[in-house]
C-alpha cells in the first residue's frame, strides 16, 4: 500500500479570488497563480514517493456561475505547474447531497482504491474544514492551511501558513 497527499486545489495550492467579498475558485487562466512555497513544497512531498492527489469541490459549476471547460483550463493549467499523480473533482453544489461533495470522503475512498492507497498512512491538506472533515472521515491524517472557516466543530492534526511548511513536516513524520 501507498502513502498519499490528498491536497484542496483554492486556497492551498492557488490564490483565491474574492467576488462579493468571498473567496472563490478562479475562473480565467488569468487569475490562475500558485500560492508562494507551492513548487517545492510539492518537489519535497515527491521526493519522498508521496502520491499527490488533488481533491477540490467545483459547485460554481453546478450553479451555473463557471464552465467545466475552464474548469478544465485551470486543471490543465496546474498540471503544467506542478506535478501531481491525479485530480479529482466534485461538480455538485452542496444541496445535491452527493457522495464526492467534502466534507464527505468520496474522492479520497476512490483514489485509494484507485492506486492502492493506505489512507492511515496518508494526509489531507485543505483550507477549510470541510477539507478536514472529509480527511477524517477517510482515515487520514489532517492538516489546515491558514485559520480555516470554523464550519464544523472538527479540529485538524496541523495547522501550517502554507503547504510548504506542511511539506517539510510530514516527511519529517
């Protein structure tokens, strides 16, 4: 069994963009940019035979706010940026109740399954606890980036400024 890094797209690995106030996924590979540390915290993380996995919620699409082709765009965009192992994405809005939607663990189970991944062994990193919930709920350990949105009660295992701090701690683990 594997060991992965279960990573939140906005807001981890990407400046948010904030419309009416609230940060929100970027639409336009324009706005696209990682956030500072995002390069090598993700080097390190490989350099340690992590399988990186990027799990994010996409509801805008659903709501008719976003395309998924630029959706898509973005994703492509990333990959060319930093190396990861997979995306998966979760089109619903929240009131479709779906099992992939965090802070429920759908994506996380089926990219364990996909690629033989010791979830027990393995983190999830996000910036909002939804992301954490979600983390839990699959089995793995848990980290927030930033102060998060005190939307549940759940408390993460690390709490870093940036995915590289994270980076540099987990494989010190």
């Amino acid at each position: 069994m594997k060991k992965a890094v279960f990573l939140d797209r906005d807001g981890v690995l990407n400046r948010t963009i904030f419309r009416d106030g609230k940060p929100r996924a970027p639409y336009t590979l324009e706005d696209f940019s990682l956030l500072d540390g995002v390069p090598e915290g993700i080097k390190l993380l490989r350099e340690n035979h992590f399988i990186l996995i990027v799990v994010t919620n996409q509801p805008d699409v659903a709501r008719g706010w976003v395309s998924r082709e630029a959706v898509d765009a973005v994703n492509e965009k990333l990959k060319t940026m930093i190396e990861i192992d997979d995306i998966k994405i979760c089109f619903h809005d929240s009131k479709e109740n779906c099992l992939c939607r965090k802070p429920k663990p759908g994506m996380l189970l089926e990219a364990a399954e996909e690629k033989q991944i010791d979830l027990k062994k393995s983190f999830m990193i996000g910036d909002r606890h939804s992301d954490v919930e979600a983390g839990l709920a699959a089995g793995c350990k848990t980290i927030l980036i930033g102060e998060g949105d005190h939307s549940s009660n759940v408390s993460p295992d690390y709490v870093f400024d940036s995915l590289f701090e994270a980076a540099k701690v987990i494989v010190s683990l």
